[in-house]
C-alpha cells in the first residue's frame, strides 16, 4: 500500500497538521522526516487545541504509529515536554510503544540552541535547528543511535565540548557547556528514550510492504527550503517532496499522492522577502492576522500577512507536483470586499512568473494582482454547519457562498491542480472536502 505526503506549500503554518490529523484515522503511520520543533502543528478538536512540534500530528488516531524521522533533527527535552502534555490529556505514554525515534535522526543538544540564539539575520524559532543540522553536514553530530559510543569515549567528549565552547565564543554567546553537564545529558536521553530508539526506516518499508498506509508529514513550507527556497531566508532543510521518502529512510516509488497545503492567502514568519505582503496593521492585512490569529505556534510572533501568490504556489507545485491542494483559512477572507490574486511580477519593468532566485531580486519584484469579488463573513459555527451540510447533503464544495467558490475555482484554474479540501474554521469538522476525493472522510470518527 502507498505513502502519501503532507506539504507546506508557502512558508510554513498552513495548516498541515489539521490535514495530518484528517487523514491519519485510515492511516498505520505518521512520519516526520525532516525539521525539528521549529515546527508547530496545530488540531482543534472541539474545545481540546493540541500545539505539536515533533510529535507527528497522526498521535490523535491511537492506532497511528509515530515515527521522527531519520532527517529530523530532535530536541529530547521538548519532546519531553510534548509526550507529559499528551499525557496528561490521555493518560497514554506512546513512546517505545507507537512512538519511535530514528537511530539516524540527530541529537538537538542545549549547545545548538545557544548557538542559534546569535542568529540576526534570519529571524530563526532560536530552537538550534541551524547549527543542528551545520554539525550533522560536518559529520560532527550526534545521532541518536551514536550516544552510547560517545558516552563510553573520554576523548570524543573532550573534543565535542571544547568544540562547542569555542564556537559560542566564537559568535560571542556568553554561555559555557560544562563537561559533566554533556555527559548527563547524553545519560539521560538514553534513559528517558533509549526504547523508542529504533532503525525506523526498515520498520516503514516493512509497513509499506503488508500493505499498511503511511503519512508523511511535512514541517515548514517550500519557500523555506534550504535548497530552494527564499534563501538565506529559509530554514536548514529540504522542507520537499523529494526529501519526504528520503528523510524517512524508505524509496520514492512508495508514494502515489502529495497534498500541498496552502492558505488562501499567504502569511510568513521571520525575516526575507514577500512580494504580496500587506500592511501589518491596517486594511485587509490586518484583517487576515486579526481574524486569523495569525502569530506563530512556536514562538508567538505575529505572522506577516499578504495576498494569495500563485507565483510562489507555481514555484513550489514545479517542485512537488501536488496531486491536490488542500486550500486552508478560506473562512478568514469573509467580510473583506475584495480579494486579490498575485498571477506575475514586475522586476524593474519586466513581467515574469516565476520567483527569481535572489532574494534581492524577489525584494524588488512588486506584484500583479487580478481582483475578486468578496464574500460575507460568518461565525465559526456557521462555518461548521457549512461543512456539515455539505457532508449530509453530498454537496462538496456547492455550499460555499458563490463568490467564495469563483475564487476557489480560479485557484485550481490558475494553479492547475485540483483542490481537494477546503479549510473554513480550525475545528477537525470545518473542512469541505471534494465529493469521492480524499479527504472525503467523516471527521466524526472517534479518536483519543
Ligand atoms: P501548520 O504548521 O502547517 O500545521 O499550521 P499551524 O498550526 O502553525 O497554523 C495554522 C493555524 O490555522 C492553526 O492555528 C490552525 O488551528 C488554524 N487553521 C487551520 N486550518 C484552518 C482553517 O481552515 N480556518 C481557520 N480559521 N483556521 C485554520
Ligand atoms: P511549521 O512546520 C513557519 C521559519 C522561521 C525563520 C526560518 C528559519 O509550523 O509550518 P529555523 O528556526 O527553522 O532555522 O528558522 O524559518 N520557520 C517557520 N515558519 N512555520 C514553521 O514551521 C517554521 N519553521 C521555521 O520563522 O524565518
Ligand atoms: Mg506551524
């Protein structure tokens, strides 16, 4: 049976996990396989809000299992955190049991988080994932699957902390990683998680093999990855399609269906350019972050807001061929007069429609917009018996107000992919899903 994969099809927080925790109840696994708690996941399942950052957003279906992927860079201590919040909300400790962590996913230690906390230029989560990732490149990382070798190496220890004190010194961070406190560190992971520790990806492709459904959950967005993204303004991996099967240690030719999520405007935390992006405080941009309470699940920053760029979505489809769009935060654009949609770039008087490669350039393109016409906004829970109707009523996306459904259509007919659910509330049950398609599932079924 196939793997399927859950993208970020702008710059992150889109809305993948809410599309993970749909899909997951008819799924055997939910793998990350790439990123590290950078990410935020949100679900909204009535009044419980569940905020994950590496635990896969398919921990809501008690038969899922949960793989962090060998891409993944893993800090223990938040995941720590995340498993006593799950918990204490379900009592269940999926960790060893349904939760597993890659021998090959490396160790997020306290010395990538002080490192990252130099960082001016891009406006990281300051969650060490860069400098994580810089030492795996090096081949001075610690995976998971290492700690016991270097737990019992007096002279790998020396090295490592005195590598690690003269890079803080380095960028002039006051902070010292003590010998004793790396080895205790190192003790720990191996106590606290030393069961869930396993060689995943053979345990995927076995999966994959008995024919089990597999999910690949995606952290940030296309725009963010390292190799093709707004860089420097990205974040340190490959966030694509193309690392989905790789970062979980299993082959491309599993996967038949890559769902792109993307907002039905576009929002964007940290620093780098954005061609559509509005005035934060004021108009429709205020708008879209007012309404969509749009500040970002791991650190509480605002998110810069901005119209629909199918420029950007073209870009990242060229990238990860989506067999369907999930189209999320519709909801939020109801009770704004007009809408907009970026279809080209002016770059210093020439048309184009593609993202230049420099973010110099990108800075400099200002955007082509076509208009549409607005559509009323309505309370969340006219929202969720929009959708509802639309299930019990086999209506699909005909329930929608009929100018929120000609700028629906005209996404699909701009983009040329098909729209196969349509987010209108952050609750599981208000999404509407294309008749027959995939996301065509009751979101009743009971799950933790
Ligand atoms: P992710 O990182 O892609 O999983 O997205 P985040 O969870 O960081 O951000 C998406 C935010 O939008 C969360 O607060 C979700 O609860 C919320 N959300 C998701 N889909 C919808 C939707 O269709 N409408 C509204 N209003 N909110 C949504
Ligand atoms: P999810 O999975 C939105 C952004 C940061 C910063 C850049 C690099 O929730 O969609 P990093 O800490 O990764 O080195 O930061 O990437 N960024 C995200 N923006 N959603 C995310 O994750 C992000 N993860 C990283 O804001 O601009
Ligand atoms: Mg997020």
């Amino acid at each position: 049976m196939p793997a399927s994969v859950v993208l970020g099809a702008q710059w992150g927080d889109e809305g993948k996990g809410k599309a993970i925790d749909q899909l997951a109840n008819e799924s055997n696994w939910a793998v990350r396989f790439q990123g590290g708690n950078n990410a935020g996941h949100t679900i909204v399942l009535g009044d419980t809000t569940l905020k994950l950052h590496q635990i896969p957003s398919g921990v809501t279906s008690p038969h899922c299992n949960l793989v962090l992927g060998d891409g993944m860079v893993v800090d223990p201590w938040v995941l720590e955190e995340e498993l006593d919040r799950w918990h204490s909300l379900t009592e269940e400790r999926p960790e060893g049991k349904r939760l597993f962590i890659s021998e090959r996913a490396s160790v997020i230690l306290p010395f990538h988080r002080m490192y990252d906390s130099a960082d001016k230029v891009v406006g990281t989560t300051g969650r060490g994932i860069g400098p994580a990732y810089r030492d795996r490149i090096e081949r001075v990382g610690i995976r998971f699957v290492d700690i016991p070798f270097v737990i019992g190496d007096s002279d790998k220890i020396d090295e490592t902390v005195s590598r690690m004190n003269m890079q803080l010194d380095s960028v002039g961070v006051n902070q010292k990683v003590e010998r004793k406190d790396f080895v205790a560190d190192l003790e720990w992971i191996m106590d606290r998680f030393g069961e869930a520790i396993r060689p995943t990806g053979a345990m995927i492709d076995k999966a994959l093999k008995n024919g089990e459904n597999v999910l690949l959950e995606g952290a940030q967005g296309a725009m963010l990855d390292i190799d093709q993204g707004t860089y420097p303004f990205v974040t340190s991996s490959v966030t694509s399609r193309a690392n989905a099967t790789h970062g979980a240690g299993i082959h491309p030719g599993h996967v038949n269906n890559c769902f792109g999520i993307s907002k039905a405007y576009t929002t964007r935390v940290g620093n780098g350019p954005f061609p559509t992006e509005l005035p934060y405080d004021t108009g429709p941009g205020n708008h879209m972050a007012m309404v969509g309470h749009e500040f970002g699940t791991t650190t509480g920053r605002p998110r810069r807001t901005g119209w629909l760029d199918m420029v950007s979505l073209k870009d990242s489809h060229r990238l990860n061929g989506y067999t369907g769009i999930v189209l999320t935060k519709l909801d939020v654009l109801g009770g704004l007069d007009e809408l907009k949609i970026c279809t080209g770039y002016d770059l210093d008087g020439q048309i184009i429609d593609y993202m230049p490669t420099s973010s110099h350039d990108l800075a400099r393109c200002r955007p082509i917009y076509e208009r549409h016409s607005g559509f009323p906004a309505l309370e969340e829970q006219e929202w969720i018996e929009m959708a509802e109707l639309s299930r019990s009523d086999r209506k699909g996306f005909e329930v929608l107000p009929e100018s929120a459904l000609s700028y629906v259509r005209r996404i699909e007919e701009l983009s040329g992919i098909p729209i196969v659910s349509i987010g209108i509330g952050p609750d599981r049950r208000a999404s509407i899903a294309s008749l027959g398609g995939p996301f065509d599932i009751d979101p009743e079924v009971t799950t933790f």
